[in-house]
C-alpha cells in the first residue's frame, strides 16, 4: 500500500523547507517596520520573533514539569 503523502520524506523535508523560508521572511520584514519600542531590548532587530520563540519553549518546558507532577500511575482507575 501507497504511503499517505505527508508522511513521505521527501515531502516532509519540503514543509520544512517551505516554512522555514516563510518564518525567514516574515522576520526580515522586520527591516521596514518601525516599532515604537518602550524598553531598549525591544528595538532589537526579530526581538518579536525571538521572544515569541523562547515562551513557547519555556511553556512546553512547564507543562512537562507538571505533566510529571500530576500524572497519575496506569492502574490509577483498577483501584
């Protein structure tokens, strides 16, 4: 049987390709928008893109940490 097409290599090699080309021009639009920065960190060329990029990391590294606070055993409902 024929593999679905999105999970042949080759075109998942062209998604990350193609979104990471995107990512990259959406962050170099950074070059003509004048931002109205409040503090100096915020002036900083792709500032939004890598601020954006560090939460997501640090609130996947968060919902680990409770993940293994809270997680309950298998035969949690067998009691």
């Amino acid at each position: 049987m024929d593999d679905h097409w999105l999970v042949r290599p080759t075109t998942i090699r062209k998604l990350w390709v193609a979104s990471i080309a995107i990512l990259a021009l959406l962050v170099a639009t950074d070059i003509w928008i004048h931002h109205h920065e409040h503090f100096t960190l915020d002036g900083i060329f792709g500032f939004y893109a890598w601020y954006g990029f560090a939460i997501c990391v640090v609130m996947v590294a968060f919902a680990k940490a409770l993940g293994a606070m809270i997680k309950r055993p298998d035969t949690y409902y067998d009691d």
